[in-house]
C-alpha cells in the first residue's frame, strides 16, 4: 500500500457508492496518511481503469462481484476482508442512510476498522485526533486473508449523553462546542463499531395509557390496596394489571395495527414496564407470583424505592410470555421485550420457561460499582437466572452514568460483569449513557467501547492497549489510573453510606456529595503521577499532549470538588458573592477547555443544577454570560 514514503496502491470505490463505502473509503485513506504521510488517492472504478497501482476495493464494485462477493447474500453489518497479492477487498451490507447515524447498517465501515484495528494497530481512546493513536510506519503492507465476518452483537449501543439539558446552561458548552463534542464523539462510537443490525424500538410502554384508556379500562391497570385502578394520585405514575390477558392482546392489537404488511426486519413488541415498581395487588397478579428469595433486597439500602416491596419478578415473565404467545399465531417471529426493573429484577423463582422469542433488558435499580464481591456475584446471578429461562438478554445498565466529573474507576469489574453476560447468551446492548467524561474516566469508557469489538478480551489487554499510546508514558499512566481504581474500590462502603446521608441519587445529583467523596488531600498524589508522566515524554509532542489531556480533567475535577463543598445543597453556607465567584471560576475553566474534549460539560451542568446552589446568572445562554 506504501513504501518509502509514497503510495502503491490506489483505493477504489463504485460508480454509485453507498454513503458508507464513500465514508469508509475516507476514513482508510485518512488513517493511512496519518500513519505514514501518504495519501491514498480515492478513485471511482470507471475512473481507476487505467490505473496500474495494486487496487483496494472498498464497498460493493464490479471488481467484488467478478471476485464472487455478493453483498445480496451478506447478513446485516457483515463484511467480507479479502487480500490476495493483487487486490483488496473490503466489501460489506450497508444501508443506505447516514454513515454515522446508528441506524444505518455499515459492514463495508466494520471491515475497513477491522484491517485498521489489525494490521495497522490504530486505537481509538477518546473522540478527537488527539485520542486517534496511528502507530507511524513507512512502509504499510496488508496481509493475506479471506474472511468474513458479523458483529457479536445483534446491537451495541452507548448511548451517547448529548440530551442533557439544565436550567443554568452557562456551566455547560457553547453552542459550539456542543457541536465539535457531538460530532468527535458520533466518529468515535461508529469507530467502536456501535450500531445495529436491524431497527428495535423499546422502552416505558405504557405511559399514556391511562390518560387514553383509564375511564374505559381500569381494569388494565394497577390495582392499589385501597381497591381503586391506576395511579394514586392524579398525573402520578402507575404499573399494569400485567395478568389480564385482556391487556395482553391490546399490546399485539396494537403493535400489529402500526406493522407495515411489507415489513422485513424483525417485529420487536414493546413490553417493558413503566418507570415504577410493579405494584399491581389484584388477586390474579398475586397468583403469579413465586416466592421471594431470601436475598431479594439484601443490596438494596433502606431508603430505596426497593424497600419493603413485593417480589414480582414471575407475574411479569409470565406477561411477556402471554404477549408471545399470541402474536406468534400471526407473527411467528415476534419478539417481545421487556426489562428486568426494580422489583422485577431479580431472576424469577418459580421455574417459568421462557424462549427466544423474548428479549429481556437487563436493567437493575441498584448494583453501582465498585460492588463487594457477594454483591458482584449476585448481580451476575440474577443474568443466569433470566437466562435459564430460555429468554435472550441484553445488557441495559445505567452504571455509566455514575461518578460526575470525578476519577471514578471501575474497569476491572465492569470487564468481569460483561465477560459473564456474554458467556451466558448476551445478545446486545444498550447502555445508558456515554456522560464523556474521557479525561478522568478514560480507563472505564474505553473497555466499554473496545468490549463490544473484542468482547472476550481481559481488562489488562485492552487496557495495555490505552496506556500505549502514552509512549514512555505508559507505565506511569497505568500507576495513576491504579491509584484512581484502588481508591474508587476502597470507597465503596464510604460512597454508599455517604450517598444515604446526604440523600444523594447515583445518576441525577452526583455533584452534590462530590467533595466528600474527592476532598482535596486525594488529589495529591494523583498530581504527583501525572508530572512524572509528562516528565517521561517531555520530547514526545503528542504523548505529552495526552498526558496533559489527563492533567486537564484531573484539574477539572479538582475544581469541582472545591466547589461542590462550597455550594452544595447538602449543606452549603455560602454566601450569593461566594456563589458567583465560585461558579465563575468553574465558567472559566470550562470556557478555555470546551474544545479539549476533556469532558461533557452539558451532562455536568444537568447534575449540577440539582446538586448546588447557583446564581441567577448561570440561567443565561452560556454564549451571553459574561
């Protein structure tokens, strides 16, 4: 492809190419470039005739059809990687739409990451150039092979956390370093290869219901101790009457009416429960019921929603199941989905067998990490325990929006978590969310990204493979993010207790205990590894860019945590000067570094605006405030 500093090789593309050949074509010649100074000339087939130079074929092409690839005969997102010594191959099912939007199959993209990620070593740690790590080569040749190749996953998503939004958007980005973060990270996760093989819709199924369907049918809705249906008080949350097989044909009904007659993709039939308990006391849903396990609430704290709540884990697997049934008397192929949730979530006891045809998001309300070890086995019980049922599971965790800004690490026992799911049938995911805290987080998001490539791969692998693209750096960099995780499992009985006392939730209000959790002397010797980091590599241009990258967030966090304990709601004094030149400060910072990419700074003002007390000021657009 290259050799002594110029190109040998010419990549060719359709006349008509796909989006995704085009972009894929694109994303080659730009890594290869950034490996080796040579820019590899993109040409259409038509054009590329009369061109002697060895031919990378990218996308579907007259070439790949000679060559007896047939994208027709592909499955959704697979790809052929052919390399002979006179061609190359790079041929996949792709969609027709964005290259970058989740939703369009991109197999020919996959293949093209596939030989970067292999033959070239290219890592992707964080979104931007600066976290794009080419190994620099003046010679690049590609290997014999023939393969091909689907995704692990049926769907591999993190979410991407670009919805938050506060009521003091001063604290968070510019409108345009909203864009550039969006954008660098939307490359990133299509780089990761998160996507889907075929559209599926799910989430809180029911949540107009009883504004369209309560006066005619209260029976389809919980029934309260006190005897009447539906919430307790009005626009209140409420769960389903889930025994009614009445309301279990409703949900076919109308899934079925909104179905295109033509449709090819799979039908997934929205089944998941509503935000809230399962609290339906009706004598019927009571039958369903199995008995309770000894240690169904044993990792639930006294103040959860969980305390003191009825286990109903078998009247919802035999809802889904009923729902099942019938659609498969005229969809076969049919699949419902609904969560393992709050009082639900714990694997049923009553030996209902479930099957295929019904798929469970794993979703507990409690569960954050670091976990003790009991508890970490229990949590991975309850997944063996779903899948015993003959259902298939995908992992749906909020675990990833823990932490704030703060040098929160977990990645050893998150690996251990996902290694298990997939040994025990996981067939997607859907974690929510990316809140792109990539410059104290960094060890924690990129296992994540990198497992659903290279699901089977140990923690230290994939992280060897972060800490080399820190140069001569490295080892101090693994020393600093060993600290941080040592320190985070350490904390866990503290994080808990603490999170109790100052009535702090995990994922919506993490600011508000942060200094407690980060007071200031923790920071020091994180400080101290980090110079000697930057010391390592003060030749290197672009290992000392990143280590200050990390130096950037672990000031950040820093900030936050002196502020936190100024301002917070769990027992701030300070007083409305304090306020602002405390809030300002943090303005500051976030203006200078917005384009650094250091960290999602719209999620941060969201958690903020319910941790602290604020000014008046931070009400502004933040591109007014002064």
């Amino acid at each position: 492809m290259v050799s002594d500093g110029k190109p040998q090789a010419v990549i060719v593309i359709s006349d008509k190419p796909t989006r995704v050949a085009r972009y894929a074509a694109e994303e080659l010649a730009h890594h290869v470039q950034k490996a080796s100074g040579v820019k590899l000339e993109v040409l259409a087939e038509a054009s590329a005739k009369a061109d002697t130079r060895s031919r990378i074929y990218v996308g579907e092409s007259a070439a790949a059809r000679e060559a007896g690839i047939d994208v027709t005969k592909l499955s959704p997102e697979t790809f052929v990687l052919r390399i002979t010594d006179k061609a190359m191959f790079i041929v996949g099912s792709d969609g027709g739409g964005e290259p970058l939007e989740s939703n369009t199959q991109a197999g020919t993209l996959w293949g093209v990451y596939e030989w970067l990620d292999r033959d070239m070593g290219v890592r992707w740690l964080w979104p931007g150039e600066l976290g794009t790590h080419v190994p620099k080569s003046k010679a690049i040749t590609a290997k014999n092979t023939d393969e091909t190749t689907s995704p692990q996953f049926f769907q591999r998503r993190l979410r991407p956390g670009s919805g938050f939004e506060s009521e003091h958007p001063a604290l968070g980005f510019t409108t345009e370093g909203a864009k550039k973060f969006g954008e660098e990270q939307a490359v990133f996760l299509r780089r990761h290869r998160m996507g889907r093989s075929y559209p599926v819709s799910y989430g809180h199924a029911f949540t107009d219901w009883w504004d369209k369907d309560g006066k005619a049918h209260p029976e389809w809705f919980q029934k309260l101790p006190s005897g009447k249906r539906g919430p307790n008080k009005k626009g209140g949350r409420f769960s389903m009457c889930v025994s009614n097989p009445d309301l279990e044909h409703e949900v076919v009904a109308r899934w079925a009416a909104k179905r295109p007659a033509d449709a090819k993709n799979p039908g997934f039939i929205n089944a998941c429960e509503n935000d809230i308990l399962g609290l339906c006391t009706c004598e019927n849903c009571r039958a369903l019921d199995g008995p309770a396990p000894v240690d169904y609430l044993k990792f639930y704290p006294a103040t959860s929603k969980m305390a003191g709540s009825r286990f109903v884990s078998d009247r919802y697997a035999h809802f889904w199941l009923g729902i099942q049934q019938i659609a498969a008397k005229t969809h076969p192929d049919a699949t419902v989905v609904g969560y393992a949730y709050f009082n639900y979530f714990s694997a049923p006891t009553s030996g209902i067998k479930l099957n295929s045809n019904i798929l469970i998001g794993y979703c507990p309300s409690a569960g954050w990490f670091p976990r003790s070890e009991e508890e970490h086995a229990w949590m991975k019980q309850q997944w063996t325990g779903w899948r015993d049922t003959g259902a298939r599971l995908f992992m749906r965790t909020n675990h990833l929006l823990d932490g704030y800004c703060m040098p929160f690490i977990f990645a050893h026992q998150f690996t251990d978590e996902f290694h298990h799911a997939v040994e025990h049938g996981m067939v997607a995911t859907d974690y929510d969310s990316l809140t792109g805290h990539w410059a104290t987080q960094g060890p924690n998001l990129y296992v994540a990204s990198r497992l659903h490539v290279k699901p089977k791969a140990s923690a230290d692998d994939l992280l060897a493979e972060y800490y080399a693209a820190f140069g001569a750096a490295g080892p101090l960099v693994k020393n600093y993010f060993t600290y941080w995780e040592d320190y985070t499992t350490r904390s866990g009985d503290k994080i808990n207790k603490t999170m109790v006392e100052l009535e702090t939730s995990r994922w919506r209000n993490w600011a508000k205990a942060s200094h407690a959790l980060y007071p200031q002397e923790c920071f020091t010797p994180a400080d101290a590894l980090l110079k000697q980091a930057a010391d390592a590599v003060k030749d290197d241009e672009v290992a000392l860019a990143r280590v200050k990258f990390l130096q950037l967030g672990l000031e950040h966090a820093k900030l936050c945590s002196r502020v936190s304990s100024q301002l917070t709601l769990a027992g701030s004094t300070a007083t409305p000067d304090q306020i602002k030149k405390s809030v300002d400060e943090v303005i500051t910072f976030r203006r200078a570094n917005e384009r650094s990419g250091i960290s999602n700074f719209n999620h941060l003002a969201w958690l903020e605006d319910l941790s602290w007390k604020l000014s008046e000021e931070t009400k502004q657009a933040p591109d007014l405030y002064p």
